[in-house]
C-alpha cells in the first residue's frame, strides 16, 4: 500500500524547498507542485469512500492512517501519525484549491518572487499537515509553523502599516498557541494516555470529570478561537487582511481561519463531550456577538478589503455557533460554512486587490460606475458578494440553511438572530456593489483596464467551484458523513 498522505507530504516539501532555490522560475515549481499537490488530493477522494489504508490501530472513521514511532523516551511517546476523515478530507481540498488559485493570482509578482511563492507552499504545506496530523506534538509542530511564512508574507510584502500588522498577527496567534499547547499537554496527562496519539487520547479523555474536561475545553477554546477569531480577540484580523498582499489575505481567510475551527471539532469537541456540554452557554453567547459584531462593523465599512475581513468574523461566528449546537446536522453545516467561506472570502480578497491594481484605491465610495470599464471584474465581483450573502445555486446557500436548520432544531426561536443579521449581510454587499459597479463612473483613471488574464484565471478557478458546489453539494455532504466518529453512518 502506497502511504499517499506521506507522498503528499514530501511532495509539498520538496516542492517548497524547490521553489525557495528555483529564483525567477520560481512561479513554474510552484505551479507543477501545485498541480502535483491537486492530482494527488484527487487519489485521496478517489479512494476515500471504500476506507482504503485502513488502519485498526487508529480510532475508526479515520482512512489512509500511518503511524511510525518518532520520538520514544521514558513516559514520552510521540508518533508521526496521520490520518483522514471526511471532514479533513473536504478541508484538504480547500487547501489543494486556494493554493492553486493563489498562485495563479500572484504570477506576475515581481518583488523576491522565489520568497513569495515559497512562503505561499510553505504556508499551505503547515495547513495539509495541521489538518492530517493525529499526534499532539507533531500538530503542534504543524499549527506553528503556519505562523512564520505568514508572518513574512504580510510583513514584507504588505501594505505601509505591514510590520505593526504583521506582529500584532504573530503575538495574538502565538499567545493563544501557547494556551492551546497547554491544554493539549493535560488532556494527555491527565487522561493518562498512553501516548500523545489521537486514539490513545480518545480512548480516556472521555471519562475525565465534568469539571477537568471543562478546564482543559475553555483552554482549548480560548487558543483555537483566537485564530477563529472570536470576539473580543478579533482585532488583529483587520489590520492583518487590510495590510496584507493579496495572496496573503487569501490564505489568510480561506485557511488559517480554519484551522481555529477544525482544531476545536477535532481536539475540543470530540475529545471533550462533558466540557462541551458545560461551556456550551459561553460558546452560544461569543457566537452570536461575533455574528452580531462582525456584521455591524461590515455596515461601516469604506475599504472593501476591510468589509471583507469583518464580514469573516460574521461568518466564522455561525460556524462557532453551528459548532456548538453539538448535533451532527451542526457539525455538518459547520463545515461546509468553512469551506463555502474558504472559497468565497478568497473570491472576494482576490476581487478587492484586482481593485486596487486598476483604480489605485479600495476606497468603496471613490470608485463607481465600473462596469463599462471592468465587465469581468464586476461579473466577478458580483458572483463572489451575491454568494457571500447566501443566494441560492451558490455555495454559501446550502451551507448556511443547514446551519440555520440545526439552530431551529436546537435552539428554536433563537434562530432568528444569525437569520436577521443574513439581511444586514446582504444589506452591505448590495451597498457596496450598487456604489461601485453601478451608477455614473467616477474615480476612472484613464488607464484603468479589466483584470489581466492570471487575476481573471485565478477567481475564475473559485467561481467554478461556487457554483458546482452550490448546485451539487451533496458532493461535499456525501464525503463529511463518511466521518463514523461524529456519529454520521458512514460508509
């Protein structure tokens, strides 16, 4: 048997070191390694449904498990394991998606362009190995290490306040790192696991106390939900997306925002059911002021990246929100939110910044009257906002009505405020494009043209996959319940 997680693995790896060494040809590996990566996530989904790999000393509902001995000293067992669900498996192909649309979208970037495009790899490489990973440590390793290409990626190739923006990102994320470290190292302390392994967690985690599983829970919470993030830890996103290059805004709301959200379904919540139950009412309560706060502040809004960035503290507030419903209807919606706003936020980031590259400005009240100017900027444009607020046949669509489904069946009338606050979020985007797309021109420059044929591929990529996932996603709901461990049927 071909241990593909660990091809991919190498793969990644050495197409990143490549593409650090390969200098101004540097865009052409990351593209073969990019297109490699995709063939090879393609084999994964080919074979997920039949269980292929499986491996029965890893928890059931996990395919293509590995587990090799690594680090074996005194009490401390640490193994390099790996493994897939279907909930992992739809997040890897998001990682597979964007780093090709990434990479596209960045190809005439002409600033240390080898540095560039390795970061982009480097940054996607952590987000595959964070969401394969089944060892505490070795998904440690993984999480952290997502933080370094980011950092220099907003901090050299950002915008005039990138330093300020760059550290404010790394200190909040690496502080909640720390946090989330330490209620990782007492779930296996004190659940006495054999191992740091996932299935040796799972095994005793469960029957620790009501009251131990509710500390190491709101530890957990607290270090995966800075990276979500959650109100009032939220503040270092705006200045993160607004100061940074495209491509970094792109990975930066499309991933890392979800691992905050996969690193508490896969850690917290399923590890620590008691502690779930008794933090639910906090997680209710930070839940919908994101969703609240996220959209309000989106309403005052002139830079569009910057409505951008709060319109994701709203949307990752529902995924919070469907995640604490703890049924396996919320669990399923909270993961198509994450992907549907995996590839829209990237849409529309990627939109803002061609913006930016023809008018000079994201100043949403500066420009207007676009449209003759920019047909295919605005179509794009358009597609990517009419489906972040939730139109039908697009992907945000089924995702947000199983989320509101699952509320109503949980909560009840308290359905109404994620809903309500779906108008205000349709109440922005409408403004937004109604100012810039339609209307008498203004802000024109006289060399403005329509997006050049990299950008214009880029969120064409992202466009297809909104529209097939948003008319089929059975497609994404068939491989998420092939997930036995949350209590979907499996295959």
């Amino acid at each position: 048997m071909i241990p593909l997680l660990s091809v991919i693995v190498a793969t990644l790896a050495a197409g990143t070191v490549l593409t650090f060494l390969a200098g101004s040809r540097a865009r052409w590996v990351a593209l073969a390694t990019t297109i490699v990566f995709l063939a090879e996530v393609a084999a994964l989904f080919a074979a997920f449904p039949g269980w292929p790999g499986y491996n029965s000393a890893l928890v059931p509902g996990f395919a293509d498990g590995e587990s090799y001995s690594w680090i074996s000293i005194a009490w401390m067992h640490v193994n390099y394991t790996v493994g897939v669900d279907g909930i992992s498996l739809v997040l890897i192909l998001l990682t597979a998606v964007l780093q090709l649309a990434t990479v596209v979208y960045s190809w005439e970037e002409q600033k240390r362009p080898a540095a560039y495009f390795g970061l982009v790899l480097l940054t996607c490489f952590g987000c595959f190995g964070v969401f394969i990973a089944l060892d505490v440590l070795l998904f440690f390793l993984f999480w952290e290490a997502v933080l370094i290409p980011m950092f220099f990626l907003i901090g050299y190739w950002g915008g005039p306040q990138r330093r300020y923006a760059a550290l404010k990102f790394f200190v909040y994320t690496h502080v909640a790192s720390i946090v989330m470290l330490v209620g990782m190292l007492a779930l296996v302390f004190y659940s006495g696991a054999a191992s740091f392994d996932f299935s040796a967690i799972y095994a005793s985690a469960r029957g620790l106390s009501s009251v131990l599983q509710s500390f190491m829970f709101l530890a957990l919470f607290f270090g995966f939900g800075v990276k979500f993030p959650i109100v009032p830890f939220h503040t270092w996103l705006p200045d993160a997306h607004v100061e940074a290059p495209t491509g970094g805004s792109v990975l930066l709301a499309g991933l890392l925002l979800k691992l905050g959200a996969y690193g508490l379904i896969r850690w917290a919540v399923e590890l620590l059911p008691s502690g779930l139950h008794t933090m639910q009412p906090v997680l209710y309560v930070v839940a919908f002021v994101s969703i609240i706060w996220g959209s309000v502040l989106s309403l005052s809004q002139r830079d569009m990246k910057r409505l951008v960035a709060y319109s994701s503290i709203n949307h990752m507030g529902i995924v919070l929100l469907a995640i604490a419903l703890d049924s396996s209807l919320g669990l399923l919606a909270a993961v198509l939110l994450m992907f549907a706003h995996g590839i829209v936020s990237a849409l529309l980031f990627m939109a803002s910044g061609s913006v930016h590259h023809t008018f000079g400005t994201r100043d949403i009240p500066a420009v207007g009257g676009i449209t003759p100017t920019t047909p295919t900027l605005s179509t794009l444009i358009m597609v990517g906002s009419l489906a972040s607020l939730g139109l039908p046949a697009l992907i945000s669509f089924p995702a947000e009505f199983t989320a509101l489904l699952a509320t109503w069946n949980t909560l009840a009338y308290w359905v109404f405020v994620p809903l309500i606050i779906l108008v205000v979020t349709a109440g922005f985007y409408l403004w937004m494009m109604q100012r810039m797309l339609f209307g008498p021109a203004r802000g024109i420059p006289s060399t403005a043209h329509d997006v050049p044929w990299y950008e214009g591929a880029a969120m064409a990529i992202l466009v297809a996959f909104t529209v097939l996932f948003g008319i089929l996603p059975g497609l994404l709901v068939n491989v998420i319940m092939n997930s036995p461990i949350h209590g979907f049927p499996g295959t």
